[in-house]
C-alpha cells in the first residue's frame, strides 16, 4: 500500500504522525510495555527515520550477531535489547528505537566485519543509557512546540477580541481567521525553534555513544564503523553528484541535524584514544 503511495502525500502523513500521535505511542509504551512484539511506535520510528520500505523482520536469529548482544549488554550493564532486522536503501543501517529496542539494516551485518558489527551494536547499545532522558526530552520538545502553537493562536484570539458588546459577524470571522493565521504561521517557526536545541542535545549524544562504545569495543573498532560511512558517501557522491542547494537550506540543516559529521565523530574518538593512552603510560 505504502509504494502505491504518491511520496509526497508519505512524507506528509509521517510528519502528522511524527507530530500527533509519537508522544502519545511513546507514553502508552512506557506504561504498557511489550517486549516482544515490534510496536506500532517502532514501525513508525522505522519509517519516520527513512526506512519507509522497512520490512521488519522477526527478531535476529544470526548466533553471531546474538553472541555479540548478550555479551556487550553483559559488558555494559544493560539488560539485553530485542534486535530487530530490516531491509532498506537509506544510509541508516543500525538505530536505536526506543526502550530496549535497536535495529540492524540487512546490509549493515554484510558490510561489518565482527569487530565493526561490535562496535555498531555498542554504540546503539550505548543509547540505552541515555533513553529515558531522550524520551523525556523529545516529549518536552513536542509540548513546548505545541504549546508555542496553541499559544500564538490564543493570543491572537485575544487581542482581536471585539470590543463591542454585539460584535459584528465580520469582527467575529476576523478573529477567527487571525487565530487559525496564527497558528498556522507558527508552525515552521516553532518546529525549527525546538528542533535545533533537540538537535544539539542529540549531536551530543551521538558522541556519548560513540565515546561509550570505543571504551567498550576499543577505539579503532568504531573509528573504522565511520571510515567506511565516510568511504560510502564519497562513492556515492561520485555515482550521483549533489544537487546544488540554496545556502541557506544549508544553514538550517546544520542547526537541525542530530548526528554531527563522521569527521567531528572520528576526531572525537582519536582525542579520546590519546587520552586513554597518556592515562595509560603514567
Ligand atoms: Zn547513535
């Protein structure tokens, strides 16, 4: 149903879904928890994250890939995630989707040599960690942005408010339509608003995990997860050469990104690698 789905009436219904109902999802699996099934709120995180094909599959069942879960989550304290697998074109191979579940793409196991897979299932695990403070987080980012919304919109209901004690049906129609301009205005100012403080906390994250996961797995192990994403986007870039994009857009995306570049990400792990090894001499 979803291919004969015209993609930009797609992007639309998971940005509604995105916006509406991941808050409430995210607050009905918090408090009914289901461990074992794949949950609609993991579905749509999957397709929201650009899996939109994502067939998810039954959980893992590669001896190898389980071997490296139980002993990672042992390593790092952490009860043993559900590992789900899906099939996707887009660069996102591993996630981590909420409570106690991360994601594998197909291609991600074939590509990883065991100590990349290692390091990928360390860093995803590394996530867990940090989960309850993203939920919260992303929640309050929700709340805060509707509320700006709903905000503006009572505003203006206000200050158009007529002051004649039998207002005039146009007076009445005037105020109503600045409440839902209102509203309706405020929406991108106050998506972007949020999303660029969001973003930057989880930039953050990013090198937590990443920080985690070189401690655990060793730093080379993950230096080289990122070498080989640095690698594939340069093949791609010359299969399909970028479009030219205005600056701006350019701008925006770099204040709403959530992961920081693959550079920033290795620069980060070999600083710490340095760290360890002065540590390490005295
Ligand atoms: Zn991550």
């Amino acid at each position: 149903m979803m291919n004969a789905m015209n993609s930009k009436l797609r992007t639309a219904l998971l940005t509604i879904s995105r916006e509406v109902f991941e808050p409430f999802l995210a607050l009905k699996e918090l408090v009914f928890p289901e461990p074992h099934r794949v949950t609609l709120l993991e579905k749509l995180a999957l397709a929201r994250k650009g899996a939109v094909e994502a067939h998810v599959a039954d959980p893992i069942t590669d001896a190898e890939v389980i071997g490296f879960i139980h002993e990672l989550s042992e390593k790092m304290h952490l009860k043993t995630p559900k590992i789900v697998l899906y099939h996707s074109d887009t660069k996102q191979q591993a996630m981590h989707i909420n409570n106690n579940t991360v994601a594998l793409g197909y291609q991600k196991i074939a590509n990883s040599t065991p100590d990349e897979l290692r390091a990928t299932i360390a860093h995803e695990l590394a996530h867990q960690h940090d989960n309850s403070v993203s939920l919260a987080v992303s929640i309050g980012r929700v709340v805060l942005d509707w509320g700006a919304k709903i905000g503006c919109c009572l505003l203006a209901h206000h200050v158009l408010k007529p002051t004649d004690a039998d207002p005039s049906m146009f007076d009445k129609i005037k105020q109503n339509a600045a409440s839902i301009f209102a509203f309706v205005g405020a929406g991108p100012l106050t998506q972007i608003a949020t999303e660029a403080p969001y973003a930057a906390f989880r930039r953050q994250q990013e090198l937590n995990a990443d920080a985690t996961a070189g401690k655990v797995v060793g730093y080379d192990a993950m230096e080289s997860v990122l070498e080989k994403k640095i690698a594939r986007d340069q093949a791609e870039t010359t299969e399909y050469p970028p479009t030219n994009r205005k600056k701006w857009v350019e701008h925006i995306e770099h204040y709403i990104r959530t992961h920081p570049s693959f550079e920033t990400r290795i620069a980060a792990l070999e600083n710490l690698e340095e760290q360890a090894k002065h540590k390490a001499q005295r």
